[in-house]
C-alpha cells in the first residue's frame, strides 16, 4: 500500500499533469489527521482502525501556448483484479470551472465495465481504457474548497486539462484503509517515510531529485490521531 500499485509501468498520462512531489510536508498531515477527514472514510470502511496513504498534491496551472495538454482517464489498479479499495481528493481551492484542471471521471464505464471489456481487443490496456467512443460520457466533477471525494478504485478517472486564463487547480490526494498492524515491514516502511520525509518508490511516484523535503522542512507533527493513522501507535 505504500508503493505504486502499477510499479512496474511507467505512468506516462501523469506527465505534466501537475504532479507535486511532495509527500510528508506538515500540511499534508495537517489534513490527514483531521477528525472530519477520519470520520469520513470510518463511515467507507465501517471500522475506526484505518491507515491513511502517504500521497502527494497536484497544482494544475492554465496551459501555456505551445504545451497544451490533453487529459486523461485511467485506472491505478487493474480493475480485473477487483481491488478492494477507495481513493480520495481533497480540494484545497474551489474548481468549481469546468475549464480549469480537475477531477473527471466516467461513471458509465464503471457502471458497465462487464459488457463493455467484451467489446475491446484482447490485448486491451488493462490500466487506460480506449475511451475514444466514451467522449461524451465523461463526468467533470466540481468541487469547492474543502470538499473532499471519495471514489471506489475500480472507477476510472483522471485529471481533465486547465483551459481557463487564469484558475489554478489545487488539491491532495488522500486515502485511508484498513491498518495491517501485523505486517512489520510496511509499518516500519511508513514510519521511516514519515520521520526522514522518504517519497514512495516507483515510476508512479518518482519523487524530488532536488530532495527538498528533506533539506527544508522538519520531520511532520502528529497529533494522537495521526500516531495511529501512520501506524507508529498502534490501535
């Protein structure tokens, strides 16, 4: 859980999509270890012992002349594989413009992904659906500051292009799941993270060659909450 889920594929559609390689800034525990960020995935999971995702940010700004990007829909997991698992979002400014960068998602894919894999090639990309016939069914999600969206792993999304002038796309990502206190290595694996300010491996999560995490900030302060959610207390 704490390493890409598609490690061995490079996922190529995050390029230039804003990715910010930022992992254990206070901040971003800051919202991790809120209540009403806690309660939420409780209310998901139906359990109160829960491991949240050590996950970066994105910050979409408008695309210049000359660097137009498109958008893209995706899936982290294979959803052959029937994860288990939910994703969330965290809007830290309103993107409430349809033009400007955001989440976007197809919920009629997921809805019917049964009979529609029956459609496609057998050597289909199990990770980018072609969705060159889905154009239309494609869902831009608005969000305002604050709110936080919680989506079922086997729902294909992605980040839509920024067109606007001048609005800037803001968020976190952040999950949480079920803790697995007996497995050692992982928990050991995430509070090293946490405490040295260590990015995720792989080509998902490349990380900041310029290792500013490290150089420039302080190890993140937890509240009680935080403790459990990273697994160096335990439940």
């Amino acid at each position: 859980w704490y390493a890409p889920p598609r490690a061995e594929m490079q996922m190529k559609e995050l390029t230039g999509t804003g990715m910010v390689e930022v992992y254990n800034n206070q901040h971003l525990w800051n919202n991790r270890q809120m209540q009403r960020v806690y309660d939420a995935f409780v209310d998901v999971w139906g359990t109160e012992k829960l491991w949240v995702t050590i996950d970066r940010a994105n910050l979409n700004f408008p695309q210049r002349p000359g660097f137009e990007r498109k958008g893209f829909i995706h899936w982290d997991y294979d959803p052959e594989t029937k994860p288990q698992n939910v994703q969330g979002v965290l809007a830290l400014a309103d993107q409430t413009d349809e033009n400007m960068g955001g989440f976007q998602c197809i919920p009629w894919l997921y809805r019917n992904y049964d009979s529609w894999k029956l459609t496609q090639p057998e050597d289909r990309d199990h990770f980018q659906p072609d969705i060159s016939e889905l154009e239309d069914k494609i869902v831009k999600v608005k969000l305002e500051i604050g709110d936080l969206l919680i989506f079922n792993s086997t729902q294909p999304h992605g980040i839509r292009p920024n067109k606007s002038a001048d609005k800037v796309r803001i968020a976190q990502y952040i999950s949480m799941m079920p803790a697995e206190e007996e497995n050692e290595e992982l928990r050991q694996w995430r509070i090293n993270s946490w405490k040295n300010r260590i990015a995720p491996e792989g080509y998902a999560f490349p990380g900041d060659p310029r290792n500013w995490e490290q150089i420039r900030y302080d190890t993140a302060k937890l509240s009680d909450l935080g403790k459990k959610l990273l697994g160096l207390n335990h439940w």
